[in-house]
C-alpha cells in the first residue's frame, strides 16, 4: 500500500488554493474510490473544513462540533497530543480523521478530513518551543516528519492507496514547515500577478535554499535556516509538481496583461528547472524549452465566479453542482450561475485531475 502526500502550499496568500483544494480532493476521490483519500485542514481558519463538511453555516458548526470534543479529532487534537511528549509515536490513542461522507452525502465515502481548528495559531508558539528541547536531540526531526507518521497509521486497510492533500498556511510557520517535510509533491496555486512571482522566489528561498544573489547566500549561512535543519538531519523535501495558474479569466480586456504575468512566472520557474531539476518532479517527456515546461507542469483553472462560490456556501464540489442556472442559498436568498462559466471551471478541473 502506497502513501503520497500533496502540499499545496504557495507563502503569497489569496490564490484561492483552498477551493482549488476542495475540488481538486473531491474529483480525485470521486474517480478513485478503492483509494483513501485523506485532506489535511493546516489553516487556521479552517475554509477547506467548512467546504468540505457542508459548506456555510453548517459546516461551520460541523467542525465546531469536532473542536468541541474533549479530545479534539482534528489537527489541534493531535498537535495537542503530540506536544504532550509523543513527538516520537509509532502508534496513536485515537483516529483524527472524520468521514466526509458522514456530514456531507455528495462526497464519495473514501474522503476523510483531518479538520482545521482556530486555535491552530495558538499552538505555533508552544511548538517552535518543543522542536528545540534540549532534552531531545531528536525532537526536530520527530516533529518535522510527525504528519507523515500519522497518515501512515490513518492510512485504512480496506484501501489498497493512500492519497493526501494538506491545505497550508502560507505563513512559513512551524505547522506549515512540518506539512512540508512530510509531503513528497508540491502542487503550488498562483494568481496572475506579480505577488505571485515573489512567492516563487521565497519557495526556492525558505524550501530550498537558492537565494537570488551569492551575497545572501552567504549571508544565510550565517544562520541556523529551515533548509540548513532539512540537511543536517538528513531529511528531504517535496519535489515540485504542479503549477495552477487559479482564477485566471478569459475577459479580453485583461488577457494581454495575463499573458506577460503568465510568461514572466514561467520564465521564472523554466529557470529553475534548468539550474535544479531534482527539486521537480521527474518530467514523463524530455523539457526543452520553456514551452515544453509547461506542457508537463502548469495547469490554468478557469475563473470559478459564481459558481465558486455557490459550491463553497453549499458545500457541493463543482464536480457535484446540480445542472440548473439558478440555487438556493441557506438564507434563502436564488443566486444565478451563468452555465456556460461553470462547464469552463468544470473541465479545467477535470484536466488538473487528471495529472495526478
């Protein structure tokens, strides 16, 4: 039985890689049901949780009900767990994980969720503290590899594969770090702009230590790094395999601006490529040019507008959205979604899927 785990993670924020990451699980699920289908919820506020249990004011109260609990099942429960001295487990006191399909029937029964909690970020503190005792020379590699661990003895029996996603921060906190080490594949969502180039950059900085200059290179080595603990404790990191241009829109009157964006991020990542390609997935075809690049590592989601919207409030994946142009909301209110923008999202989901 395999275990591969996905971090979608990019450290610039609002490049919708939670809706992304709600579809992305459920298609993936949908398609492959004798595989184990496990997301992990690593922000704090807890949106893919929401989605994926509900949607709205109801899965919100589904996962407070999950925060509830005197032994949390979720992230926190087992952050909290593992902060009480079992950093070094081979086995663990409860499952974390939730069935899905028990709080949201139109996803497929082999999803599960290890929930988000708001108190996530409470935990960062205690933490950094615990991957630095003194007492346990081992504590740092225990932690960094924890998550990995636990998807092992979350990984069920009946499945013959174990897929996971984990929704990150995109603050490098010490959770997101953890998350990072554990995975084996990076999927990392972008928006058309030049925010995102800069959070190219400070992956290729804070992962893997390629600095833009040899003087911060230098610099660097001053200090103990992320990438310096990676090392020296003789871990690796994930390989970079998918690049999602998200919410990119087919509206002429931005197109021309899109497209120097586009280019300039892929030059960027081309780059990369030739200079370290061990830190990609190995590519199916030879890579030439930058084109060539793109053909095996870039993905472009279509614009999600309403219709996101709308699956994310009715936590109904755009795989599952019924065929109609108008829904009803919880509060009542008829939302319209213009069909022809929905089958464009749809299909472009069902292309991203199908590189995984």
């Amino acid at each position: 039985m395999a275990t591969t785990i996905y971090a979608m993670y990019n450290n610039k924020g609002g490049v919708g890689k939670t809706t992304l990451g709600f579809n992305l699980a459920a298609e993936y699920a949908a398609r492959h049901p004798k595989t184990q289908v496990l997301v992990i919820d690593l922000c704090p506020q807890a949106n893919i949780s929401q989605y994926l249990l509900g949607g709205g004011d109801k899965g919100y109260a589904r996962n407070q009900q999950l925060q509830s609990k005197r032994t949390r099942s979720n992230v926190v429960g087992f952050l909290d767990w593992l902060l009480a001295g079992n950093s070094g487990f081979t086995s663990i006191p409860q499952s974390f994980k939730t069935r899905v399909h028990t709080f949201n029937d139109v996803i497929s029964d082999n999803l599960f969720l290890i929930a988000g909690d708001s108190f996530l970020e409470s935990l960062a503190l205690s933490l950094n503290y615990a991957v630095i005792n003194p007492a346990n020379r081992q504590a740092w590699q225990q932690y960094m590899t924890a998550f990995r661990r636990l998807c092992d003895l979350e990984h069920e029996a009946d499945y013959e594969d174990l897929v996971v996603f984990i929704d990150c921060n995109p603050s490098f906190s010490i959770y997101t770090q953890m998350a990072l080490v554990s995975s084996d594949k990076l999927i990392i969502p972008m928006m058309a702009d030049y925010s995102s180039l800069e959070g190219l950059k400070g992956i290729m900085t804070l992962l893997y230590a390629h600095y833009p200059t040899a003087a911060a290179q230098t610099y660097a080595e001053k200090f103990i790094t992320f990438h310096s603990q990676v090392s020296e404790n003789k871990l690796s990191l994930p390989q970079m395999e998918r690049f999602v241009f998200n919410n990119y829109t087919t509206n002429n009157g931005v197109a021309t601006a899109y497209d120097a964006i586009k280019d300039a991020l892929c030059d960027f990542a081309y780059k990369q490529f030739v200079k370290h390609p061990n830190l990609f997935s190995s590519p199916v075809n030879p890579v030439n040019n930058v084109d060539d690049w793109k053909v095996l590592y870039l993905s472009e989601v279509k614009d999600f507008h309403t219709s996101g919207k709308v699956s994310a409030t009715l936590g109904i994946p755009l795989l599952n959205l019924p065929a109609q142009t108008h829904y009803t909301m919880p509060n009542g209110e008829i939302v319209q979604v213009v069909r022809a923008r929905y089958e464009e999202a749809r299909s472009h989901i069902d292309d991203l899927v199908n590189w995984f």
